[in-house]
C-alpha cells in the first residue's frame, strides 16, 4: 500500500501531463493530415492564450475570460491560416514550412514586445486549482480532470470527424487533396475549420497547463508544443488516436523519470524515445505508409 501511494501520484502527474500534450499534439497531426504542414507556430498559439488569459482576468470576471480567451486563441490560430499559408496553398512546401517558423518568431516576438518579457503568474481557476484526495493521496484538481476532459474533447472530436459533413470533407482532404477539390469540397474552408478546431484545443490545453505550472512567458510553450510535436510523430502523424497514445505515453515517462530522480534527462528521453521508434517503425505506432506519386 505504501508503495502504491509512491507511485500513484507519478502515474496521475503523467497521465495529466499526457492529456495536455494531447490536446496540443491533435493540432499538429490534423493539420498535417490535411496539408502535410507542420504548423511550428502552434506551440506559440498555445502560449498566446495563456498571455490572454492572464490579460482579460484583469478587465473581466472569470466566466467571460475563458470563452474570451478561447474566441481570441480561435481567431489567431485563423488569422496565421488565412494570412501565412493560404497565399502558400501551390508552393513548394519547403516555403510553407518557412513560412511557418516565421510566424513562430513572430508570435515569440510579439509577447516579448507585449511584456517585455517578464514572466507572468496565470490566473488561478477556482474549480480546478484547488487540491483533492485521490486513494489516500493529495493531488491537484486539475490533474484529475485534465485526463476526464481530454478524452471527452477527443470523442467529440471523433464524432466530428467521422459523423457529420465537415468531417468527411476533412477526411477525404486528408486521403487526397487535389481529388477532393475536384470534387467541389471548399478545401480553404475545411483548412479553416482545422486550424479552428486546432487552435481551441490549443486554448484548453493552455489553461490545464497553466493551472499546473503557473507561469506564463514568451517561450514557455516551446518545450510542450515541442512534446506535442514529438507524441504526433511518435503515434503516426496524421493519425488522431496516434497523437493521443504517444503523448499519454511520453506524459507517463517523462513523469517516471522525474520520480527517479533523473529531471536533468526527462527531456532528453523524449526526443531518444522517438529515434528509437522511428528507426524501428518509421512511419511512427498508427501511422500508415504514404505512396508518393511520381
């Protein structure tokens, strides 16, 4: 029993961890599903809606901040789509991954120039900041939600993408793009729509972080965006359960490793742990082999 209540924190701090990774990874593998982009600025989008989110608790009371600071975080994530890589939609990818790193720095940028830097304290969300006993152990709220609300995100999710007709459209862009718009599926649209749907999960994911990590800075959501990166590739980018396998499995580890006493490496063991999978499996656990045509 002793060694259980070592051991279960670990397990909930690294399940919680996964979610949040989750949440962000989903961006990543969706957009690249559908554009074959990687969106470098999506860590950053991450990180702008917790600078808003410390802003607007300032000028408004808590139940207007977050759907505010969701709407903000939305029409950012369509902005960067519409204004960065829309006019890029026929060239060269290695343009539209330049274009995405540019708009990384931008944002970075921009916060630095916002806040000059300085580092700020996020907010504290009364229903999930609090502390809770689970089996014994004391352990925060949020760390108990985080796992319950991103797999609820995660089926909604499914359902859209596999029961209505947005999702179709989304799923036959993915399987071939040029196919669909001959189709007549309005592909800017449905990129929209991805970015969107990326961009909220970005915002819940932020304020799950925040809420457990507290400080909010112009780089801070490089490591996780980064994580998330890594749990797409890792589970198969473009494959949705694959981003949320891999990145429940590198929360658990990485939270493992910390437990060892080995925070100096639990980074380090991220990136190892997706050489290692993409040497055996390149194409990462779920995802398929993609037929180039020549």
């Amino acid at each position: 029993m002793e060694l259980f209540q070592k051991i279960l924190p670990t397990l909930l701090s690294g399940i919680s961890a996964g979610g949040q990774y989750a949440l962000i990874a989903l961006g990543y593998t969706m957009v690249y599903g559908i554009l074959r982009l990687i969106n470098f600025a999506h860590g950053d989008i991450f990180t702008v809606a917790g600078f808003v989110m410390f802003y607007a608790i300032t000028a408004m009371p808590l139940y207007l901040a977050i759907p505010f600071t969701i709407l903000v975080t939305v029409l950012l994530g369509f902005t960067v789509e519409r204004v960065a890589y829309k006019p890029l939609r026929s060239a060269p990818r290695m343009s539209v991954m330049i274009s995405a790193i540019g708009v990384s720095y931008l944002l970075q940028n921009l916060m630095w120039y916002v806040t000059g830097g300085q580092a700020q304290q996020y907010p504290s969300i009364p229903w999930i900041s609090g502390k809770v006993m689970v089996l014994g152990v004391e352990t925060k709220v949020v760390t108990v939600i985080t796992p319950f609300l991103t797999v609820i995100l995660i089926l909604l999710l499914v359902f859209l993408t596999k029961r209505t007709k947005v999702g179709l459209a989304m799923r036959a862009a993915a399987k071939d793009f040029e196919t669909a718009r001959l189709m007549g599926i309005k592909i800017d649209g449905v990129i929209s729509v991805t970015f969107v749907i990326g961009s909220f999960l970005a915002a819940v994911g932020s304020m799950l972080f925040f809420t457990n990590y507290s400080t909010v800075s112009p780089t801070v959501g490089m490591m996780p965006g980064l994580k998330a990166f890594v749990a797409a590739v890792f589970g198969g980018i473009g494959s949705i359960p694959g981003a949320v396998v891999g990145a429940f499995i590198i929360g658990i580890c990485e939270n493992i490793i910390r437990s060892l006493g080995w925070s100096t490496f639990s980074d380090a063991f991220t990136f190892a742990l997706l050489i290692v999978v993409l040497c055996v499996k390149p194409t990462g656990l779920f995802g398929e082999k993609l037929e180039e045509k020549v």
